[in-house]
C-alpha cells in the first residue's frame, strides 16, 4: 500500500518539529528515514502512524492507497508499528503478546482460538521463537523482545509497517543480523515499510530509498546509491559518512592554506572543499598538483581497509583517509611517517540555502 | 575497612536502643490496648462489642469505608491516568492540588466542609431547600473521609505510571485495541499491585480518620458516630474497658492491614528477584 503525505506539519507549542512537507511512498517500498536526533524523524513517522496529530490544516493530508486516512484513528489504520524499546506486555507471555491484536478483534471479527493459536504459531516460526512462546519479556535478550514486537505488529498482516529505531538498543552483531532479516522479511511479505534511524549505514544498506531529513525538513530523498553520490547539500554530505575539510584562498587557481598548497578549477577568494576518506590518495613525494604535508598520528588496520588519521599544522581538525591494505604495505605507513596527500576529488557548496552542489575531479 | 558502627559493641547498642524504642514507643501501647479491653475479662468484652451503640459505630465505619474506597479508587486511577498520560495546561498544577488532603489538617478539611455544605453555607442551605441534609449526617462523614484519603490511591500510582510510560498502551492502541480494552489488558495489570496498596493505605485511613469526621458528624450516638469517634465517648463516659474494646477493634483493622500491606511488599520484592 503507497503512502502519501500532502503538506504535513508539526509544532509542539512554540517549536517547530515539522515544516510542511510532502512525501510519497510506493507501494511495497522499504524506506528509511535519516536524521540526527531533533531532526523530526520520529516525529514524522508517529504522525504516518497516528500517534501524533498533523497540524490542522485545509490542504495537509495522509493517504494510505486511495483511503484518506487524515482523520482516522491510529488503531483504525491498520498498521504495525515497531518501538525502539519493543514496548511488549511485560505481564503477557511472548505468545499472548503476539496474540494481542488478535484477540483484541471485535467479537465479530475475531477468529477462533484454534485459528489464533495457529497463526501465532506462524508467526513464532517465522520469527524463529518457537521454544519461547511461554516466557515472558523479562525473559528474552534484546534482539528477541524485538523480533517478539516485529511479529506482535505483523499478526494483524498491516498494510504498512512502520518501525522506530528498531536495531537502536541493539549490539553491533545482532543488529546487522535482524537488518538481513527484516530485509528479507520485507522482500518475502510485500508490505510497505518506513523506518527511522540515525545510523548512516542501516539507511543506506537496508532501503530502497533513503529521505534525510534535518531540522524538521527533508534534505533530499534518493536511493542510496545516487544519495551518497551525489549530496544534494553540504549537510546530506557531512551526514552520510567522514568528511574532510580544506579551508584556505584561492588565486590565480591555486588554493593555499598555510604551507599547503593545491591547483584548482575555481574563482579567487575564500574557498571550502570537502573530501571523503576515500578520495585522499598518499603519496611519499609531492605532485604538480598539490603540495599537502601531513603526519600520520594513526593507523588501524582492522577491515578491508587501512584507516589512517593524519594531522599538520595547516589543519584544525585531523583528517581521515581509507587506504587499501598493499598500499599501506607498500608505503611503510606508520605513526610519526611524513606523507603527501592528494585528492581525487573534492566536493564543494555554496551557502546553506542555495543547495549548490560541485563535484570536481583532478587526474 | 571498617564503617561506622561496625565494631560488634558499638552494632549492639545500636540495634538495642531501636529494639527498645520500638517496644516503648511502638509495641507497649498495643499490648496496653488490648490489656485495658480485657481487663474485667473475656465476658464484659463481648458486653462492650455487642452494645447496641459500638455495634451501629461499627456499621458506619464499615459504611464509610465502604462507599470511600471504590469513589476513591476510581478518582485516583482516573487522576493518575490524566497526569502521566496527557499533556495539558495546569497538569502541574493538578497534581500539586492532589495533594492538599496532605497539606491541611484534617480538622480544618472538615470545617470547611462544614461551612461549604452545612445547613448555612452555599452549597448546603441550596440543598436544605430539597431536604437534603450531609453535614451531622452519614453523607458528610463520607464525603470528608473521601477528602481526606484522596491522594492515597493516585500518589501510589502516579509515579509507577510515569517510569512504565505510555509505550505499552501505544503498542496496544496500534495493535487495534479499544480504549476499554487497553486498560482492562494493559494499563490494569501494569498497576494493579500499586492500586492495591493504595487502596490498602486508604482503608486505614478511612477506617481510623478522627479529625475532620469528629467536625462534620455531630457524633450522635446510633446515628453519626464511627469507631474512632465512639473511643472518645465511651472514655469521657468513664467507661474506660468500653473505650479500649472497641480501640482494640480498630486496633485490629489496623493491624490487618499492615499485614496485607506486608504481604504486598513481600510479593513484590519477590517478583523483582524473579525477573
């Protein structure tokens, strides 16, 4: 089922949570929501579930498909809803607490005790507890009282399912694990799913379509591929993983900052370029291009690869460069070495509003 | 290393002086109580008990009890619900009012009572128009002991409420549920140990309030006297076994709550090891 948000807003008292905003989401879609906390993500996705009101407004409005679900209660709009600290029934047994929504039918509605215990029985199956059904909450470990709360919010087979920092509380392991498993999940059940999270990575892996959101706005929505990419903002950039800053002037095509120097394609005056990890290259010698002197202060090797911190006197804050593990055999990389940087590329924007975005490569 | 008091010389004292203050203070006066009440024997007991006046002192107490707990219990679950569940202008404030019965003494709780719904104040002379009489009558009693034992209930809920949080009931009212359903499911058993203690705590209460009852009943004898009101009339009628029957009586009631208060805590710290 699609979801569509048409002019949504949001203030609690005298702050903004949301600013109006639109969003539309295909059917069977998986998206993330992305943001720092305080950026109204979660705000966002409590107001998709109706747990929160919208500001009232003529023109604002919620769509689930073709139902007009603005003004419907939460426990009318058929969705499953996931919470960060799993919020089971602490008093009901993992099978009572995936029977809930069951049992809570209308009399009419309801099936009958043998078809429920067989489709909590599914659902315990499919969310791999099955020797659980009689413990209680207290009971289980974290990423089980999760998967208890996953299968809880898809016994009433939701049209949406809409998951709050669903891995948050979760240990490194166990959450990339539940994030294979909710994406295969989602792929074999065809529902259509938004969650939020703060964590770059979780967004990126686990969505088709990432919406990265900042201070109550929506600062671009892409896949995840074209977002890390192609930024649409200096904050989407800076969010999205490490970044490196050069600050310097810039005449006659020539950026210096300090002692460093480097060529660049652009107009005289002050200049911030921003670099990945990824697109500093080390060098043992200058290069026609750049002169970039820096001191490696750290390397750790743990990964696919090497993780350098490098320092000089022209930088105010360390940078950080990824080289593969034969280069760091082959440059003898340790702490205290002197070595050249030179970029592959840099990126750069203009102010803050004009979401000016450059991205250039030398060599 | 050692702490203050851990030398076994300094520990015995200690725990001795606490045993004996206790005994003083705590023990002897109940042992008193019931030595007074049998002091001419079992038979002039069960005189005393079944008079005609301590028995209907009985009955309006048991009454009072009875009408204040439920209005009570349902009053402070709702007022708990309210405050920890929404946010509203003057939830502060609310909850700061809860606690007036706490604040004022009971005796100026019944005269205002007394001046608010008595035959000339502004709600009473209104309701002497239809011949509705509460004050020096049952209705008042328990409209003040209401007053009295209100926080009781609500002061034990509130802050259980506030640390469990609504995330329980939002789950249920995603999960579909009706508002009736979620809190006979989920809200109910959440609190049920902390509403029963509450209610505990307000039956001793009400069971025992003295002060502003003794302003707003008039203490006609058969009529509009309870048990603790009835202690004081027998004493100053020299009748002092009498007295101390039925302040054994009351003495009981209280310690029969203790002990279910007792057997709460036991079972809830059990729990807690449990989990």
């Amino acid at each position: 089922m699609s979801i569509r948000l048409t002019n949504i807003a949001k203030t609690f008292g005298r702050t903004t949570a949301l600013e109006p905003l639109d969003l539309n989401i295909a059917d069977g879609e998986l998206v993330g929501l992305l943001g720092p906390s305080g950026s109204g993500k979660t705000t966002l996705l409590r107001i998709i579930a109706g747990l929160e009101q919208p500001d009232r407004s003529r023109t604002s409005s919620i769509h689930f498909g073709e139902r007009d679900v603005t003004n419907v209660h939460v426990r009318d709009r058929r969705i499953g809803f996931v919470f960060q600290h799993y919020a089971l029934f602490r008093h009901m047994s993992v099978f009572d607490n995936i029977a809930f929504g069951l049992t809570a039918l209308p009399r009419r509605e309801r099936p009958s005790a043998s078809e429920i215990r067989t489709r909590v029985n599914r659902l315990l199956e499919m969310v791999r507890l099955e020797e659980f059904a009689k413990r209680y909450p207290a009971q289980l470990s974290g990423g089980q009282q999760q998967r208890v709360s996953l299968a809880r919010a898809l016994a009433l087979k939701p049209d949406v399912l809409l998951l709050d920092e669903p891995f948050g509380a979760l240990d490194a392991k166990v959450r990339q694990e539940l994030r294979r498993w909710l994406r295969h999940l989602h792929d074999e059940l065809g529902f259509t799913s938004v969650f939020v999270t703060h964590d770059q990575e979780e967004a990126l892996e686990l969505s088709d379509r990432v919406v990265v959101m900042s201070n109550g706005r929506i600062e671009q929505i892409d896949e995840p591929d074209t977002l890390y990419r192609h930024p649409a903002n200096r904050f989407v950039f800076e969010f999205l993983g490490d970044v490196n800053r050069l600050e310097g002037n810039v005449q006659d095509g020539e950026l210096t900052c300090g002692e460093a120097r480097l060529s660049v394609d652009l107009p005289d005056g002050h200049q911030e370029l921003l670099m990945r990890p990824h697109e500093l290259k080390l060098l043992e010698a200058q290069s026609p291009h750049s002169r970039l002197p820096v001191t490696v202060t750290s390397a750790s090797p743990i990964g696919a690869e090497v993780w350098v911190e490098l320092v000089a006197d022209w930088l105010s804050e360390p940078w950080l460069a990824t080289v593969r593990h034969a280069d760091f055999e082959r440059l003898h990389i340790k702490r205290g070495q002197r070595l050249f940087v030179e970029p592959r590329r840099w990126h750069r924007f203009g102010n803050a509003e004009t979401h000016d975005q450059e991205v250039e490569i030398i060599s | 290393m050692q702490r203050i008091g851990d030398a076994p010389r300094t520990r015995r004292l200690l725990i001795g002086l606490a045993v004996a203050l206790s005994v003083l203070f705590l023990l002897l006066p109940l042992i008193a109580i019931f030595a007074q009440a049998f002091a001419e024997g079992v038979a002039i007991f069960w005189n005393n008990l079944s008079d005609e006046y301590t028995l209907a002192a009985i009955g309006l107490t048991l009454l009072v009890t009875a009408l204040t707990i439920p209005v009570n219990l349902v009053f402070g679950v709702f007022l708990a619900w309210l405050v920890t569940r929404f946010e509203f202008p003057g939830r502060r404030l609310l909850q700061t009012l809860i606690d007036i019965p706490f604040a004022v003494s009971p005796v100026v709780a019944g005269l205002v009572y007394l001046l608010l719904y008595g035959s000339s104040g502004w709600v009473g002379s209104w309701l002497d128009g239809y011949d509705i009489q509460l004050m020096f009558a049952w209705p008042g009693i328990v409209l003040v002991t209401i007053f009295v034992t209100c926080p009781f209930v609500a002061r034990e809920l509130i802050p259980l409420m506030q640390a469990q949080g609504a995330g329980e009931e939002e789950a249920a009212v995603t999960l579909g549920a009706s508002g009736w359903t979620i809190f006979r499911r989920v809200t109910l058993p959440n609190i049920k140990w902390a509403l029963l203690y509450g209610v505990i705590l307000t039956n001793a209460r009400a069971v025992g309030e003295f002060g502003a009852v003794s302003v707003v009943s008039g203490s006609i004898r058969g009529e509009t006297n309870t048990l603790p009101l009835h202690v004081e009339l027998l004493y100053q009628d020299y009748n002092t076994v009498g007295a101390f029957t039925a302040a054994a009586l009351l003495a009981l009631i209280a310690l029969f709550t203790l002990a279910a208060k007792a057997g709460l805590e036991w079972r809830a710290t059990r729990r807690e090891q449990f989990r």
